[in-house]
C-alpha cells in the first residue's frame, strides 16, 4: 500500500511545478493536459483551459507526489487540515528548502532551533501549501 499526497494549483499546476523544480529539485515524472482527455471526457474542460493540467506525478527527493489544475476556476479553497513535510539531510539544506519555500510564501513559524530538531520551520508557499522544514532529530 502506498498514501501520496495529491495537490489541486487551481489552474497554477504548470507554475508550481516550475518553482518546485528550480526550488526543490522536483522532477515531473508523468503529466497529462486536458486537450489529452478523450472527447468523452475533455467535454468537462471549460473552454480554455485545454492547455492546463489534468494530472501530473512529480518527484521531490524519494517522495512521488501527485497534481492537478483542478477545475481551473483560479483562486479556491486554501488546505487545511495538513502540511507537506520535508526532511532534509542537514540543517544548511533544511534551511535553504525553508527559505526557498518562503518566496512569496506566508511564514507561519520561522527557521530556528527546537527542543525537537536543529532546524524547523512552518510555510504557507506562493500556491497556499503548508510545508513544514526540519532536520531529524539526532539518534532518530
């Protein structure tokens, strides 16, 4: 069994998969656009938005995750309820990550040491995901 997180850009899938390219290292692995449908399906897409993203698959370190333009409608709900998280290897690539997510983004905490981790840090980036920084905890 595996659980992926899958993330609707309302209409901004093409964007985010850019800035989580240069910023993250994400490789897009699969991606499909609505023009690609079958009619059956396409007659769904509202008139143009054949260009936008109907799913992609995409890579960030070992995680494949999963996205969508959704339905393309711009602006919608923001997430709740959950972050992404990322781990990285060592404090100054923790903090690069954290920095880089910042751009544009909503700091909800910032960078910093805690009694859990040598660096941890909350962000809501430049498309409305919550992200969550770390390093692992030493021993663990």
């Amino acid at each position: 069994m595996q659980v992926q997180p899958y993330v609707f850009f309302n209409g901004r899938c093409e964007e985010a998969m850019k800035f989580y390219g240069e910023k993250l290292g994400a490789e897009v692995v699969f991606q499909m656009r609505f023009k690609d449908a079958p009619p059956s399906a396409a007659e769904s897409v509202p008139p143009g938005n054949e260009e936008k993203i109907m799913h992609t698959t995409f890579r960030i370190g070992a995680t494949e995750l999963m996205a969508s333009d959704g339905d393309c409608k711009g602006e919608g709900p923001r997430p709740a309820g959950f972050s992404l998280s990322l781990t990285a290897d060592d404090v100054p690539s923790a903090e690069k990550y954290f920095n880089a997510l910042s751009d544009g983004g909503n700091v909800m905490m910032p960078w910093q040491a805690t009694f859990w981790s040598k660096g941890f840090g909350m962000v809501v980036d430049r498309f409305g995901i919550p992200w969550m920084v770390t390093v692992p905890h030493e021993g663990g």
